[in-house]
C-alpha cells in the first residue's frame, strides 16, 4: 500500500464486534420475556433470533415483528417495546474487537482516521459512546445521517473529502465484500478485507489489496 494519508474503517464487525454485541443483546432479550421458559430452551431461541436477523442485515423491524408472532411470549409485547429495548440495550452491549484501540490510536499517529458505517444514526453513535470510539476519529459518516449508502461510491468521496484527501492516498478497512471493498475500490481506495462472518462473493471483480483474518495485522501494512 503506497502514499497512505488517511485509514477509513468500517465500524461492525471491523472495529466493535457485532457478533458478540448482538449475542449478548440477544441473551438479555431472552432473560427479560423468556424467564418462564428453561434455560436449554431460552438458549436455542438465543440461537435461533441470530440467525434471523442475518448478520445485522436484517431490517430490524421486520425482525422484531416476525418475533413476536413466533416466540413464546407470556404476554406478546407490542413492536414499539421490542425496538425500544432494542435500541436501549443493543447499545449497552456493545463490546470492541480485539486490538481495536490499540490500532486506531497507533494509527491517530501518523495518519488521519475516519469511520463509514451504514446504520441508524441513533445506535451507530450510540455504540461509538458506549465504547470510547467516537473521538478517535477525525471524521464520521452514519448512513442514515449522510443520506448515502455503502457500496454507493459517493459515501467513499464523501469521507475522503472530509479528511481533505483524495480517495487514492485512503485505505478502506471492512468485513463486508461489497459493501466496504468493491464500494472503497470503485470510489478509488485502496482496500484491506477483513474476514469476519461474510464469504467473500465470486461475483466480485476487484480483489482487495490486503487479507486480514485480525485487525492488528494491518499495523503490518501501514
């Protein structure tokens, strides 16, 4: 990776680990409407609501208000409870990936920082406080905020601009192949894929630059 000014990063699953921060929501929800059940089987709706919400790419509505026609509530609480306790303790829960503040303050160092996620404003920044993130960076882009969308190539330009850099001295660091790599490659960027949940997609035409299976490897990178 050549003439690196700024590093972009994706926030879950790259920075925050959304797979554990949804785990742990996923198990309080359990705890709070399905005490009446046994533990073996509050487990296996623990499972089960992962897997439907899809990796975070499930709209939570929808989610939410298949659960309440499919789960064995004593009493079936309304949608509007189950987003507002959603909104309140996903974000209590969240919890960093590892060497996630290592990286970015060694990198706050030498290069200026950025983050893009796609998300609700309110929970992406709430997320960001509940882990210390939010002033560790020099620029941040929420997608619902911004009004643009990864892979849309116009949230890269955007974040780009907003560190005074050119999409081209900028790594993109993300989980997600078409979301954060092929969005960052055709903004420009130079790419580094971090292999969490998502498979990478044969459909795909541009490799990323840099394989990562753990964020500190990067600091190998750069």
């Amino acid at each position: 990776m050549k003439a690196i000014k700024g590093v972009l990063f994706d926030l879950d699953n790259t920075l925050l680990d959304r797979t554990e921060t949804f785990r742990r929501f996923t198990e309080e929800l359990a705890g709070a409407y399905w005490g009446h059940i046994g533990a073996e089987e509050r487990e296996e709706l623990v499972k089960k609501v992962i897997l439907l919400d899809e990796d975070g790419y499930r709209n939570k509505e929808e989610l939410f208000s298949e659960l309440t026609e499919t789960m064995p509530w004593q009493k079936v609480p309304s949608l509007e409870e189950l987003m507002a306790f959603y909104r309140r303790e996903y974000v209590r829960k969240a919890v960093l990936m590892k060497d996630a503040l290592s990286v970015l303050d060694g990198f706050r160092t030498r290069y200026k920082v950025g983050l893009v996620t796609n998300g609700r404003t309110d929970i992406q920044y709430g997320k960001l406080d509940q882990t210390g993130l939010r002033h560790r960076f020099d620029a941040i882009l929420v997608s619902e905020e911004a009004g643009l969308r990864k892979p849309d190539p116009a949230i890269f330009l955007r974040a780009a601009s907003l560190l005074r850099l050119t999409p081209e001295e900028c790594v993109f660091v993300g989980d997600h192949p078409v979301n954060d790599i092929a969005g960052a490659a055709e903004a420009g960027m130079q790419t580094a894929w971090l292999r969490v949940n998502q498979p990478w997609r044969d459909e795909i035409r541009t490799a990323p630059g840099a394989v990562l299976t753990e964020l500190k490897e990067l600091c190998r990178l750069l």
